[in-house]
C-alpha cells in the first residue's frame, strides 16, 4: 500500500496563480501542494504518476473486498488455491521460472 504523503508546500490560490510552474514543481512523487482559497475548498496539486498509482491500489482493494464479501466465492478461492499448491508440491503440476516465461524466442 501506499505510504503516506506530504504536503510540500501551502500557498493561497493568489499566489498559485501567479507562480504556477515553480510551484508545480513541488508536486512530485508523494509530494503535494495544497492550494487554499478563502470563496472556494482547498485543492491539492498532485502528481498524475502518484494519483494514477493510488487509484490502481484502491481498485484492487475493492476488488479484494468484493470478493471477500462473498462467502461462497472466497471459500472457492481458497479451496482452489490450496488443490493448486498440492499439485505443484505432488509435482503434477508444472511452474515455471520469470526466466521461462519472459524468455525472448
């Protein structure tokens, strides 16, 4: 999961506007710029790559929790699973190596 953020810099949305690309610059990684405004919410500046990144980890999180509330489907899983890891212990079942898989013809 991800680690936690930092806000990188506060400024008011005046001082947003009128320095925008130095202050963007702040906004990298898990760094953020909050931005405040007296007549509207605060807003943050984030860096796509991090957000893009935190929205793939929340979609699987759901995901994960969708089937663990459904009883029927996590038992399955698990027994699916745990014939799976006795194969490959019994050996009928063969696994194969990064090296194998992702070898160039």
């Amino acid at each position: 999961m991800t680690t936690a953020v930092r806000i990188k810099k506060k400024v008011r949305a005046t001082q947003f506007r009128a320095a925008y690309r130095r202050l963007a610059a702040h906004a990298q990684g898990r760094n953020l710029v909050l931005i405040e405004n007296r007549r509207q919410k605060s807003k943050y500046l984030v860096d796509k790559e991090f957000l893009d990144g935190v929205l793939d980890e929340l979609r699987g999180a759901r995901a994960t929790l969708e089937i663990l509330s459904d009883p029927e489907l996590t038992e399955r899983l698990l027994a699916l699973g745990a014939s799976v890891d006795r194969a490959v212990r019994a050996r009928r079942l063969r696994t194969y190596s990064m090296a194998e898989v992702f070898a160039r013809p």
